[in-house]
C-alpha cells in the first residue's frame, strides 16, 4: 500500500515511517522544512515538503493522490501559541480530510490526543489544544468520503515500547511509549476493521495486533 503521512518528521511519525517501510509499503511524509527530508529517507520514507498552514486543497490533493491511506500525524507542538493549536492541530487535520477526500483516499487515520473535546472549557494553552483536536476529530468522522479511524494515545513517553498496549474506546489514563503508538498505528492502517471508531491508547497486556482485532470485534 503507499501511505502518506501528515507531519512527517513527528517522533510518532518517524517511527512509523520505519515499521511500515518495513512491512515493504509505500510510505511518504509530509514535511514543513526541507532540511527534514533526509531523516525521513533514513526511516524509508518519501519526503514531501508542503507547509499544511498555507498550502492550497489542490496542492494537498495533489501530494495524497495515488496513496490508499492518508494519516494525520502533525501537531503545533509543545510550546506553541494556542493560535496554532488551531491552525496545525485542527486547521490542518480538517484541510487533510478534505484533500484526501478530494484524492479519492478513503481510508483517513488520525493521531488525537486523550480528552480531545470541542467543548472543552478553559482558557489554559492545552484547554485551546484539546479543543482543537475535538473539532478536527468531530470534523473528519462526519465526512461520509472517508473510512476514519481516531487514536488517542495517552500521556507520550520516549521508553523502549513493550509491544502490549490497552486499546479501547475509554481505557482510563495512563503514559504509552511512542513505539507502542507507531506500532499501534501499523495495525490500524492494514486494516479496515476499526473504520468509524474513536480508540484510545495507553500502556497494557495486550499485544497490539491482538487489541486491535478485540478492538475491531467489540463493537
């Protein structure tokens, strides 16, 4: 399969990039600055450079044209005004369905976060995040066009991944390693079976491929 990545250089990114060239996919990613394309060359991946916060429909479009799955992984990041919480955590989530549906992809998988909600109240940098990524997920699940699945992984960490996750529709919190979320992720993308859910991720007993399929058969 070719699948285009939203976000491409992204810590969960990168290490998807790797496990699905892996797996002999067709993997590109969508990158802000050039000087980011040779990591993404390193991790097996395709560097596109397309800036999500000023590119046109036709030019996105045109980058997921071809690819059977589209997968939103960009964020504003830590640190960032809450102005680009909207423009990169929701804004471009929501230009990316539209292209992906304009490109003919149907299957659209995107990175959330755990507590996303377009009504969260608060005026806090993360109340305006955790909006931002409510709306874009309400957003893309009511596109018709589009076969969606949401992951919303818990509190990131940098640990070695375990390869046993709890993925559900509410797990309660907890932290997930990054290489448990791209991990996660490659089973979301070769499968439809999870199309139409909202799953969140943390840190279990399960094996991935193993909750994904209980997380695809208990709905």
């Amino acid at each position: 399969m070719r699948i285009v990545i939203a976000g491409g250089h992204g810590q969960i990114a990168l290490r998807l990039e790797r496990l699905l060239a892996a797996r002999e996919h067709e993997v590109a990613g969508i990158i802000r600055k050039p000087g980011q394309a040779e990591d993404l060359r390193a991790a097996g991946a395709e560097p596109v450079v397309l800036d999500l916060e000023s590119a046109s429909p036709d030019e996105v479009a045109a980058a997921l044209r071809g690819a059977d799955v589209a997968v939103f992984a960009a964020g504003a990041g830590p640190g960032s005004s809450t102005e680009r919480k909207d423009t990169v955590d929701r804004g471009a989530a929501v230009l990316f369905a539209d292209a992906a549906e304009q490109a003919g992809v149907r299957r659209y998988v995107i990175v959330s976060s755990m507590g996303a909600d377009p009504a969260q109240q608060g005026d806090e940098v993360f109340d305006h995040y955790l909006r931002a990524k409510g709306a874009a997920d309400a957003y893309v699940l009511a596109k018709p066009a589009l076969d969606v699945t949401v992951l919303r992984p818990g509190m990131l960490t940098n640990d070695a991944g375990t390869g046993q996750v709890n993925l559900a529709p509410s797990t309660g919190r907890g932290p997930v390693p990054r290489d448990d979320v791209a991990a996660t992720l490659v089973e979301l993308v070769e499968t439809t079976a999870t199309v139409g859910l909202t799953l969140e991720l943390i840190s279990g007993t399960v094996p991935v491929a193993e909750a994904v399929k209980n997380a695809a058969s208990s709905t």
